[in-house]
C-alpha cells in the first residue's frame, strides 16, 4: 500500500485509466476492476461524469450545405 491506501497496482491502474476510458475496450472487464472495489468505484464516478457531461452541450448536425455555403462565400471572397 501506499500512503494514500492505494496499492502500486491501483496507481499503475489509474496510470493507464485515460488510455483504457478512451479505448472503450471492455474496460469493466480488466483483471484490476475484478479485485479492487476502490478501482471500480472510481470508474464508475468517472463514467457518470462522462455521460453528465455529454447532456452539458447538445450535439447538432450542420444545417443542409452549411460547408458548400462556406466554400462559396470563400471562393466569392478571393475573385
């Protein structure tokens, strides 16, 4: 254990959680999260902070030629 309670383990985990959040990669089923209930809560948190998150900022779709728009507008800008 380390000062803070956490094992090296749970240090090298938390090392690699960004990698392992972003891969989407059946996270929950690391062999860490399998023993270590300080690990999986903190998952957990970060996953409901994640999908918080995401309700923050509705993502929309451009309108229908948004981006031919803007070329021509640009193109119309240079003659």
């Amino acid at each position: 254990m380390t000062e803070n309670g956490w094992s090296r383990s749970c240090e090298d985990f938390q090392a690699r959680l960004p990698d392992l959040v972003g891969s989407r990669r059946g996270i929950s089923l690391h062999p860490h999260l399998l023993t270590c209930a300080k690990c999986s809560a903190l998952l957990l948190d970060l996953q409901t902070i994640a999908d918080a998150a995401k309700e923050l900022l509705p993502i929309e779709q451009p309108k229908e030629g948004l981006w031919e728009r803007i070329d021509l507008a640009i193109r119309e800008q240079r003659e």
